[in-house]
C-alpha cells in the first residue's frame, strides 16, 4: 500500500513532557529556547505543563498528569493529527508507575513518524533545524495491510 504523507504546517504543536526527575531540565531549555517556542502550539502534561508556562509565559494547554492519563491523551493528539512534535525528557534510572502509557506513546509516536526528542541534546538540533519553520510532508507507512487479520 501507498504511504501516507501528513503536511506538518509551518507552526508545529509541540507536546512538552518530563519525569519528575527532568522537569527541571526541559524547564531550563525551554528557557533557554524561549523565543524559538513561542510561535508554536504548545501542550504539556500535568505538572510540565503549567510549571513551563508560570515560568516562561509561554501558553501552554495543559492536560492531566502523565500518571492519571495525560501521556495517553497526548498519545490520542498525536494519532488525530493534533500533535505532530514531541520533547519527552524521561528518566531512563527511575521506574515509573506508568510506563506501559509512556511505551504506548512512544510507539505511536514512531508509527506516525513524528519528530520525538527525549533529552536537551536531541532537542537543540531538532529545534535549531532549518525544517522547525517550515512546511514539512511527513511520510507514515500505510500499516492497513500488516494489520489485516484473515
């Protein structure tokens, strides 16, 4: 089957999310990044997301916690169309209690072939690309087939 191609408009909706243990290190690139996020859609999770906009201004529409159902609701954007750019600072050393819903949006995310940065390195070079403002025709894979069961 044919690709699927999806036009990422020149202003992205972002998804903005950290564990506990790097919430402050997404709020201090976001800081630091301030201006190259403001002329985007911005959503958070829980916390992140209102602890981003007290501190940078910046607008950000919130969802629930991570824990209580905020990553699927993120992960539920992504695959409507609403979300087409992730930042997800998770800490790779904590458990969480949550993590079947932080798989599940990180596999939606890679389905839908969506840019996904998961630490401040990753997210400089995704937002300092020359594609951040631009249109951007992102290809996902017709997965109709694959999934087709006799």
């Amino acid at each position: 089957m044919a690709d699927i191609i999806i036009k990422m408009e020149k202003v992205k909706k972002i998804a903005l999310i950290a564990h506990d243990n790097k919430k402050g290190e997404l709020l201090q690139w976001a800081k630091q990044n301030i201006e190259a996020l403001r002329p985007h859609i911005l959503y958070g999770t829980g916390t992140t997301g209102g602890m981003i906009a007290k501190e940078t201004g910046l607008l950000v529409h919130g969802f629930k916690s991570g824990p209580l159902g905020g990553d699927q609701q993120i992960g539920c954007r992504i695959v409507e169309g609403d979300i087409d750019f992730m930042l997800f600072f998770w800490d790779p050393l904590a458990s969480q209690p949550h993590d079947p819903d932080v798989k599940a949006l990180l596999r939606i995310a890679i389905l839908l072939n969506i840019p996904v940065a998961s630490n401040a390195a990753t997210a400089d070079f995704l937002i300092t690309s020359h594609l951040m403002n631009d249109e951007y025709d992102r290809t996902v894979e017709d997965y109709s087939a694959r999934i087709k069961r006799p």
